[in-house]
C-alpha cells in the first residue's frame, strides 16, 4: 500500500509537469520544452533505450504507459483548441486575401501608363533592355544616337539612382514594334517629355537596343561593381597603376593606342584622386581581356560616358595604360596641369588652401608633386574662391618633401579666410622636353623625359601643332621650321596645338620618324591662323609682351617676318589678332628693315607708356618663298622642289601622300587647288607627308626616306569676277552691287597669265543658265543689255583650262547681284528739289542784294558831298591867305 501511494503521486507531478507547470529531471527521466515546430513534438519524453528507468523492475506498475496516455491526452487537447484557432485565423486570412485578390483584379484591368518605362533581362531591377509600353503592348526601344543624358531620364523614371551606363544589347524579340526616342536633355522626369515617335514591325530591322545600368542605391551594398566603374592596379600608391574597366561581370585592361590627358584626367576625377600626373605604357594585365575607350576633351565625368569599344583587332595584348595621379593635392581652375587654384584632400573632401598659410617651399613641394617645374607665380585669388571648406592648418614644408601632406603643420590662431585669399599656383611646365643638336636650347631634334630616359619623339602628322606645343614649353617663340628629322624613330606623339606641354598631347608607342623643330627666341607671332600671322608678343624678363601699334612700322615688320622665315609683311593692322592678356611692350621699335632678329634693333622710349585696347600690333607675312615648281612650262606646274638648307632640294613622296603634298604646294603658290599628281623623274628626293591642311609645306613631316620626285600640276590661281557698267546704272548697297532694273551691266571674269587660252563659263546659282567665252587676254565680259528681276541671284567664274593632257578649272568667289527699282522717278524728283532749293537762294539773294545796294549808292553819293565840300574849304582857307595876285592866279589854275 505504502508503494501503491508513493507510486500514485507520479504521473500527477508529471501531469502537472506536462501542464507547463515546471520541468523536472529525475532518476533515468528527462523532460525538456521543444522548440514548437509543430503539434507533435512539442513535448518530448526521452526514456532509457529498453523503456525502463534505472532500478526499475517487472513487477512495478509500467508507470511511463499512464504517463504516455496522459501526454497524449494533453497534446490532443491542444491540438484541437489550435486547430480550432488557426481555423478562426485562417479564415479571417481568406477574407483578406479576398479582398486583395479583388483588389488585384481591379488593378490588372487598368493597364501600364502609356509610354510608361522599364528595364527588362537585366541583372537587376534597375539594368536591362529598355522598354516603352505603347499602344497596349511593351515596345524595345530602336537604336539610335543615345547618351547618358537619356539614361539619366529613365533612371530617374523608375527611381533607380544615377545613371551608370548605356550599352547597345541584340534585339528582345525579331520583328517587334519599336518606338524612336527622341534626345533628352536629362532634366526631364519621364521618356514623355522627351518625345518620340513611331516606328512599326520591322523599323527597328533587328539589330540593337538599348541595354540600361542605373546605379540602383538599394542594391549597391551586395552587388557588384557598377557597369563600366573604373580601377587602377599594380600601382605605388591607390592613385596610380594599371588602368581597369568593369565591364560585363569582369575586369578589362584597355586596348593599346592614342591615350592622354583627356582620359587620364576622366580616370583621375572619377577616383576622387587629385591631378593628373602623367600617362605612361603599363604592363600588361592579362592577354586578351581588353576594351577600348576614348574620351572627349570637355563632358566626360567618368569613363562610362565615354566612347568605349570591346577589344578586336586593336588590342593585341601588347601593353596597357598606366596612369598616375596625385593623391593628396590638385590645382583647380587653371588653364593647364601645371596652374590653379590649391586643394587639399583630408577626410574624403577637398579644401581649398589659405595664403597666409602657404609660402613657395610649399609651392616647390605642390609642382614637384604633380610633375610640374619650380613656382613661376603665387598669389591669393588668382585662380578664384572655392566652394567647399579651407584647409584649417599651415603649412611648413622644408621643400625637398615628396608629398605636401609630408610637410609638418601648425594650427593657426584665426581658423578663418577672407574671400579672395584662397591661395593661386602658378608652376613652370616640367623639364621633360628638350631639343638637341640645334645649337640652341630653341632649335634642334626633340627628346621627351619617359620612364627614366630621354626618347626620341617622332610622328607622320600634326608637325606644326607639335612643333607650337614644344616651342611654348620652352619658353622659345613661334616655329620657324621643321626640318627633316632624326634618322631615328621615336615613339608617335600627337597634339591639337593648344596643350601647354608635350604630357598632354595623347601618344602611341609606334615608331615614327623623329622630329626636328627650330623655334625663334624672342618673338612670336599669337592666335594667327598659321605660322606667319597672328599678334606681335616680344620675350621681356622671361614673360610675353605684346607690341602697341604706334611702336611698330612696316620696316620692324620685315624684321620680325624674316626671323620666322615668312615671306613679306602683307598686313599690318592693331587689333587685327585681339589683344594680350600680359603686359605691353614699353619701348619703341627703330628697325632698319636688315637685322637678323628684332632685338638686334635700336628702341627708344616712347612718350606715353600705355597702349589703348585694340592697339596691339598684328601682323600678317606672306608664306616663305622656299617653293617652286619647275621644268612645267608655268610657275603653277612642274617637279617640285623645296629651298632647304641653303640650297634647292627635290621633293619627293610615297603614293597614298601624294595628293596631300599636292594640294599644300598649290595652295603655298597661290595657284589654286591640284589638278594632276604625277610621279617626277628624278629618285632620291627626301619624302614628305602632309594632311592636306597646312599653309606652307615647311609645316609638313620631312623625313629621310628615299622617294622618287614629284611632279603637280595646280589649277592656276583663283579667278576674279567684278561689275562694270556704262550707264551708270550700278550702285553699291549692303548687300553688295545693286543694279537699276532697265540698265545695263557687264560680269567680268579674268585670272593672272598662267597658261594660254582657256575659256571662262559664267554660272547663275539657282538656274541652269549659263553662258561661256573664250579667254582673251586671260579674260572675258558678259553683257546684259537690260536688267529685270530674272537677273537677280548669285554668279561665279570658272576657268576652264587643258595642259599636260589634264583637263583643270578653278572658279572664282560668289558675287551676289541685286535688281532694284528704276532709278528715274528719284532721279526727276531729285533734280526738282534741285532746282527749287536754286530758286529759293537766287530770290532770296537778290531780295537782300538789292537794298544793300541802294544803300551803297546813297553812301557814296553822300562820300562825294563830303568829298566836294572839303575840297572847298581848303580852297577857301588858301584864297584868304593869300594875296590878290595869288588868288587870281589861284583862280586862273582852277
């Protein structure tokens, strides 16, 4: 009995274990609280392996069969009041969703907005083809002329960021309607306001689409790179190394080829690192894995909106570009790399730099710091204010420091800048350039400082654009001329003649013929159109100073045009090129016209030492007589040969030059454009490669490879055309000649005496008439007996001319003729007021005339009364003295 109590009280302490009064542990029993995963194993008794507890035995009662039905009555218990519950649940959730089904039934009857937007097969939910809902069904957009400005419009449309990039990707479906965008300006909210229009089944004829990156904020932390985000590797610093491009899911290298400053530039402002520095040829990253991009001087902010290409047959795996960048300090706001306003970076921002915290041994670390020379200038406010914060320390550099953030600090008392003390850094260009074997630091074969060795620089064009940017380095004046170069091939630089220094003009590491410049040493001409025009600037303590025209006559001219090895003066007029931004030249030229350089002439001081605007001095020179064609019969045909080195040389060329060398020998002479382009007789002329463009073949690559002659044939000069008339029924107006309808007129057409015969046809623009006569005398006159408004238009000489088994002709300028009224109504009325304002004069005259001479009559009458009388009293008073034999002798002579 006392076992069957003992035994009793168990499954009730159990029982009100299981009811969650509390978890008990004891001999061979464990009850613990499961994770409520469901029903079933909430509660789990775990028991020895043969059912039994320790020290259990037969005979006992199976205490664990009462307690599994008692847990199998509480489980069941609460599996029915929840199933009971999540019934009540569930059905209140059918409600719900119900309602929302409805909801969503209302909302699929009401399709996408027209012209709505989307991005589709992308990556995410912010990249993919774009897609434009019209007319009830999801149209591709066609390809086209598509830039980031229209990219940051979708965007923006679909709530996605910044725009990242804009690809071409293949057609979605074959054949489907597509609708044409038109450009965005990229502050528009929706495609909408963009404009489109239609295009149709096939407009879009299969080829691409639109392929869209946003920056997609949300997402940005867990996915990858941005499309076209860029990197540089295998650097010295994190500013520098190995150019990337994150493209398509994988790293690319870029492509060898033209890369400089405008790139570099982009990478560098994209990094938020600070100038750039210098580009330079990189090793190579991986064979094969290459994209090509070229960026544009001005609007390019990263180089996915650059123009990009995957690599083909360009990118051999030969080499990729290293671009370096300063990493603590930029200059902003400067006309180059080497000038600016100075920022620093410190905490991930830009701030500008005070002057009173700045002196030139910190300048000399900033230049050295961005490859530039020694500080030229500095000085607060020069390059304006900037926008963000100002550096709160001051500098104390010793000047042999690599970087600026190097150098110690100090704080300083007043953490304030005054507006217009933002400090301005001025450097010189970098030694990097230098011109050998001229015998002058201004003349000679160019060599540029490159990966810890001086090369040879070399090229097949742009000769004068390089030649202006080497000479402006130096601090040498204008190109005098380009020799033939260095036998020695240089890698290929190219520049448009404006850089500041050789770094910035975009170079390959092909081999070209080296280049020999020669520049003048102080004078240059400024803004001319070529070598021989422009404004008249004079080397003065190491700066520029343009010349006042009253200190400047025809004589200093022919000095300064002889020194750049031009022709003649031809022009000379102030103002004629703008006007300097430096200083004015305070002395007056005294030139005899035979000195060798302008500084060589005698100056005296002028009497007012300013110089009005408009009155710097610009002067044009005739092209260098170092040209001719000979053994052609005519000064505009024959074998070209060129005066070089004292002596008159054979020009020869390759063939796919030919033309080009052709058109600049026509062009030098005056002598119109090139008819024929022969081979000459003779061999081993020096070879000559030109664009086309330039003034004077001085300006075009001489190389020293070998080449058979050339023989031109030019088309003659330009002929003239001008109106005469007999009648005088042609006046002038401001639009040009103008002719009384009824008069007569002649055209006239003539050229200079190049070659015999020839006819001249005159054209009428707008109509097909035209007429045409022989050459007599080199020219020819067109009479039009009677003017009406037939006549009224455009009209244009063209010689036409054979020789040399060619046929050639030249036309000359547009003379713009216009007809207007007859003049004689103006004429009758004109000779009317004529005769009135005649007749007025002659009456009023003769109104005032003949009173004044009424006058003038009793005046003199009156004169002669006086006269009388007084001649009658000195009579009188002679009788009274004298006797009376005297007065009647007296009376006998009267």
């Amino acid at each position: 009995m006392k076992m069957q109590k003992s035994v009793s009280v168990v499954p009730l302490l159990l029982l009100l274990c299981l009811s969650g009064v509390g978890v008990t542990k004891g001999q061979g029993v464990e009850v613990t609280k499961a994770k409520a995963v469901d029903f079933k194993t909430e509660f789990e008794v775990k028991t020895p392996a043969d059912g039994k507890t320790d020290g259990q035995t037969d005979s006992e009662p199976d205490l664990w069969a009462e307690l599994r039905a008692l847990r199998d009555m509480v489980v069941e218990h609460r599996v029915e009041q929840r199933v009971e519950k999540r019934e009540a649940v569930t059905q209140s959730q059918l409600e719900d969703v119900k309602t929302q089904n409805s909801d969503l039934q209302a909302q699929s009857v009401s399709p996408p907005a027209e012209l709505s937007v989307r991005l589709v097969n992308g990556t995410t939910s912010c990249s993919g083809t774009v897609e434009v809902f019209y007319r009830g069904e999801w149209s591709a957009v066609c390809s086209g002329w598509w830039s980031m400005r229209d990219v940051m419009v979708v965007c923006r449309e679909l709530h996605c960021g910044d725009a990242v990039a804009v690809n071409q990707e293949a057609l979605v479906e074959e054949g489907r309607r597509g609708v044409a965008i038109k450009s965005c300006r990229g502050h528009e909210s929706t495609i909408t306001e963009c404009g489109f229009r239609e295009g149709g089944p096939g407009y879009c004829d299969g080829r691409n689409y639109h392929y869209v990156i946003c920056s997609d904020l949300q997402a940005q932390s867990v996915s990858p790179p941005a499309e076209l985000s860029v990197r540089l590797v295998n650097g010295t610093t994190s500013c520098s190394g190995t150019v990337e491009v994150f493209y398509r899911g994988e790293w690319f290298g870029l492509c060898p080829g033209w890369w400089g400053m405008k790139e570099a530039k982009v990478v560098c402002g994209e990094l938020d690192c600070g100038n750039f520095v210098d580009v330079s040829r990189g090793p190579l990253v991986e064979d094969g894995r290459t994209i090509y991009v070229s960026c544009s001087l001005y609007g390019d902010e990263s180089i996915g909106q650059c123009y990009k290409d995957e690599g083909s047959k360009n990118c051999n795996g030969g080499y990729y570009h290293h671009v370096t960048c300063s990493e603590s300090v930029r200059l902003v706001g400067g006309a180059g790399l080497c000038s600016g306003r100075v920022e620093v970076k410190s905490n991930q921002s830009w701030a500008s730099v005070c002057e009173a915290d700045f002196d030139r041994q910190d300048a000399e670390v900033v230049c050295r710091d961005l490859g530039c020379g020694a500080p030229a200038a500095l000085q607060g406010g020069l390059y304006g204010e900037g926008k963000g914060q100002t550096w709160d320390k001051e500098f104390q550099c010793k000047g042999n420091e690599s970087l600026l953030l190097d150098c110690d600090t100090s704080d300083r008392e007043n953490n304030t800048c005054l507006p217009g003390n933002a400090v301005g850094l001025t450097c010189s260009e970098p030694d990097d350039v230098r011109l050998v074997g001229g015998g002058s630091r201004c003349a000679g074969g160019v060599e540029r400082y490159d990966q810890g060795e001086w090369r040879t620089v070399g090229t097949l064009s742009d000769v004068k654009d390089i030649a202006a940017v080497v000479c402006r380095q130096l601090g040498c004046g204008s190109t005098v001329s380009v020799p033939p170069g260095n036998p020695a091939r240089g890698f290929e630089a190219s520049c448009s003649g404006s850089e500041s220094s050789l770094r910035e003009c975009p170079r390959s590491y092909d081999r070209s013929p080296g280049l020999t410049v020669i520049c003048s040493e102080s004078v240059r001409l400024v803004d001319g159109a070529g070598l021989c025009s422009g404004r008249v600037e004079v080397k003065s303590d190491q700066s520029w100073a343009s010349v006042c025209e009253a200190d400047f006559d025809r004589q200093d001219a022919e000095v300064v045009c002889g020194e750049l090895g031009c022709g003649a003066p031809a022009a000379l007029q102030g103002g004629l090129y703008g006007e300097g931004e430096g200083q004015t030249w305070d002395k007056e030229f005294q030139c005899k016209g035979n000195e060798s350089l302008l500084l060589d002439c005698d100056t005296s001081d002028r009497e007012n030492n300013t110089c009005l605007p408009g009155n710097a001095v610009g002067l044009t020179c005739s092209e260098p007589d170092d040209v001719r064609l000979v053994g052609g019969g005519s000064r505009c045909a024959g074998g070209v040969e060129r005066y070089d080195q004292g002596e008159w040389r054979t020009v020869g060329s390759g063939d796919w030059a030919r033309t080009r060398v052709a058109a600049v020998v026509c062009r030098q002479l005056g002598c119109g454009s090139a008819v024929s382009v022969l081979p000459g007789n003779t061999t081993g002329a020096h070879g000559l490669v030109c664009d086309g463009t330039e003034s004077a073949l001085r300006e075009c690559v001489i190389t020293f490879d070998r080449h058979s002659g050339l023989t031109v044939i030019c088309s003659s000069v330009q002929p003239e055309i001008f109106l005469t008339d007999s009648m005088g029924g042609v006046s002038r107006g401001h639009q040009g000649p103008e002719v009384f309808r009824g008069y007569s007129f002649t055209i006239t057409c003539s050229t200079q005496p190049q070659y015999p015969g020839g006819s001249f046809l005159l054209t009428f623009t707008g109509s097909n008439r035209t007429q045409t006569q022989p050459a007599v005398n080199h020219s020819a006159a067109f009479l039009f007996p009677a003017a009406d408004d037939s006549h009224q238009g455009n009209y244009r000489c063209v010689y036409d001319n054979y020789g040399f088994s060619h046929n050639f002709s030249s036309e000359s300028e547009l003379l713009s003729l216009t007809i207007t009224a007859s003049p004689l109504p103006a004429f009758i009325i004109r000779h009317v007021v004529v005769l009135l304002i005649l007749l007025t004069a002659i009456t009023t005259f003769y109104l005032y005339y003949k009173p004044t001479r009424r006058q003038k009559r009793v005046n003199r009458v009156s004169s002669m009364d006086l006269y009388v009388n007084a001649m009658e009293m000195v009579s009188l008073s002679s009788r009274a003295e004298a006797g009376p034999g005297e007065e009647r002798a007296a009376q006998g002579t009267e």
